[in-house]
C-alpha cells in the first residue's frame, strides 16, 4: 500500500514538474514576438492599409455603368402648337382658284405630343479620370502611410521585446533576492539556537534572544511578501508575453549572466545619439512626409480636373410596349470630355490647407519633445548603469 501512495505521490510531484514549461528570455521574446495581439492588430492593419490603397487607386481606374429606365406616361406631355395646316391648305386651294377668297380668322391651336406612353431606355458609359492633381499625391500618401503602417509593427515589436525583458528581469531578481533572504533565514535560526544555550547556560540576557527572534520574524514576513511579488511577476510576465496566466513557466536564465551582458564597460558617452536607431523616431519622420503630401494634394484641388466618356444608348417609345409593329429600338452614341475648373469653393480648400499647417507644425514640436526625451533616457540611463557597477 505504501508503495502505491509512494507512486502516486512520485507521479504527481512529476506532473507539477513537467507542467512547468522552461523558458530563457530569448524565448520568452520570441513566444511575445510571434503571439501577441498587438502585433496580430498590426498585421490586420497592415492588410487593411494595402485595400485602401487598392480603393484609392480605382478613383482613376476606368469605369464601366450600365442603367436601364423605364417611365409610362399616364398622361403624356404636350404642346400647344397653332394650326399651320388648314392656311396652308386653303391658299394652295385658293392659288388654284378652287376656292374662293375667305377670311380664316385667327388660326386655331391644338395639341401636340411628340412621346409615346412606354419609355425603356438602356445605357451604357465607360468613363476615366484624366488628370486630378489631388488623386496623385493621395495615392502617394496612400502608399506613404502603409509604409507607416509597417513601421508600427518594428514599434510594437520594440515595445514588446522590451516589456518582456523589463518583466523578466523583475522576476529574476524578486527570486534571487528570495535566495538571500532564505541565506539570511538560515543564519538567523542557527543565530537563535546558539543564542537560545547561550542563555539557557546564564551567559546572555533574554533581551538578546528577543532581537535575535523579532529580526527573525522581520525576515519571515519580508520572504512571504516578496514571494507574493514574484508571484505578481509572473503573471505580467506571462501577460506581457500572451501566455496563458493558468500555464506555468520556469525562467531559465541566470541573473548574473544577465548583468554580465548588461557591462558598462563599453560607454558611449562622447558619441552623438542616433535616434534613427528609435522606431518611433522613423515614424514620426514618415508622419511628417504625410503632413507635407497632405498639403500638396489639397493645394492641387485648385487645379481643373479632366474626364473622358463613351456611352451607347437605345431608347424605345411605343404606346403598346410589346406591339412590334411600332418603331423599335432607336440607338445614340456619343464621346466627350469634361473639364472642372474650381472658381470659389467658400474657402473650403483654403481653411484645409491652414489645419494642414497647424498639423505640421504640431508635429515638429512632438519630433523636438520626441529627441530631448531619448537624450534624457540615455543620460538616465548612464547614471543608473554607474551606479549599479
């Protein structure tokens, strides 16, 4: 029976182990790297900025429509026409000397109506965009900005890996400072059985055997603590990765290792920052190119706009719709070409080219913010790592 609770007891302890999955911090990156929303939100947005590319492009692509309209007239449009018949009849008749000379009076009007009561009409038009000075540079900003939508994802991925790295390094350090304070708990109860017979014997006060157990205690509690932070870690750890928070992970890099990579031996003080080396910095450029196309392609609304069309027609007016014995289809063509020239548009264009500016200038002021807070980072960061060495 023993022997079965041992097994079992064995098989358990090896599932809690083997549950655990190993990780070193280069996989901890690349399982964030290759699982993270943020960068699948990227990728969606990416594929989203190539189809508004496609849509923008159609804009000058040519068009084909095709219509059909049918109308029945319950009463038909006419128009009062004099009576130019009957005197022409009678001075014929009158030249003639069939008739003698009369008096005709004013000439009476009737009405008349040149439409039938069926009307079907069928269209069809291919038409293109010539020239458009907007539709060009908004299809280079168009291009532009999916190039700046695939910047954002070497952001993302920059702000991922060093979440990872942040998260990891804290976990690392809560455990290693764990390993002290279990050092400190060792030496600490033997500090208490030795003080304990030292007091026992007569050679030391109670007070002395107090201090010893209060410092003792103060550790406990600090361990449980920090256990608990640890345990926090993880759990960011394991969010900042996209790891499930229910599946548990064993780290398997070495704090040392890790602050012997981290030397601050190699200095870079006297050298200038590159902060093309920033992904944020590349996109705030390219944000900048945006602004300025912008601005182009407003300013081109000013100029005209030219477009070209064909269309074939065939219109079919009968008062008996399906009687073929009426006139049938009856065809028309033509081919043309228009051209807008903008004269006053209230000052549209013109309040849109002033926000367009405001825009610019905006995003010179972030790119200038932008710089002096990397020059900060870095000048922090080389006090810090001084006084970690």
């Amino acid at each position: 029976m023993r022997i079965i609770i041992g097994l079992i007891y064995f098989s358990l302890m090896m599932q809690t182990l083997t549950a655990q999955t190993p990780m070193s911090l280069d996989e901890a990156i690349q399982y964030g790297l290759e699982n993270h929303n943020r960068l699948k939100l990227d990728n969606l947005a990416e594929k989203r900025a190539q189809w508004e590319i496609t849509e923008f492009k159609a804009i000058g692509l040519p068009k084909v429509n095709a219509s059909i309209n049918y109308q029945y007239y319950f009463a038909p449009p006419v128009q009062p026409v004099e009576d130019f018949i009957s005197p022409a009849v009678y001075g014929v008749l009158f030249q003639e000397g069939v008739v003698p000379v009369r008096d005709l009076g004013q000439p009476e009007t009737f009405e008349f109506s040149l439409f039938q009561r069926n009307n079907l009409t069928g269209q069809v038009e291919l038409s293109t965009l010539l020239f458009d000075g907007s539709y060009i540079y908004g299809l280079k900003a168009a291009k532009l900005y999916k190039t700046l939508v695939n910047q954002q994802q070497g952001t993302t991925a920059y702000q991922i890996k060093s979440d990872i790295v942040k998260a990891y390094t804290a976990v690392l350090i809560g455990e290693k400072n764990i390993d002290v304070l279990n050092k400190n708990l060792t030496t600490l109860n033997k500090s208490l059985t030795d003080i304990t017979a030292i007091y026992e014997s007569g050679f030391t006060e109670s007070l002395d055997v107090d201090r010893i157990r209060l410092s003792l205690d103060n550790v406990t509690v600090e361990k449980e603590n920090l256990e608990k932070i640890v345990e926090i870690g993880y759990n960011v750890l394991k969010f900042q990765m996209s790891y499930p928070l229910d599946k548990e992970i064993k780290l398997t890099d070495d704090l040392e290792k890790m602050v012997t990579l981290l030397s601050v031996e190699n200095k870079m003080d006297d050298q200038p920052i590159d902060f093309n080396q920033r992904p944020e910095y590349s996109s705030i450029l390219l944000g900048q190119e945006l602004n300025q196309l912008n601005y182009k392609r407003i300013k081109a609304g000013y100029l005209p706009t030219a477009r070209a069309f064909v269309n074939v027609q065939g219109s079919l007016q009968r008062n008996n719709l399906f009687d073929n014995n009426e006139t049938g289809w009856l065809p028309t063509s033509a081919a043309g070409l228009a051209i807008d020239f903008p004269i006053f548009d209230g000052r549209l264009k013109r309040s849109q080219l002033e926000q367009v500016k405001l825009d610019i200038e905006q995003a010179d002021l972030q790119k200038q913010d932008f710089e002096m807070a990397v020059q900060l980072q870095v000048l922090n960061a080389q006090l810090g790592m001084e006084n970690a060495k």
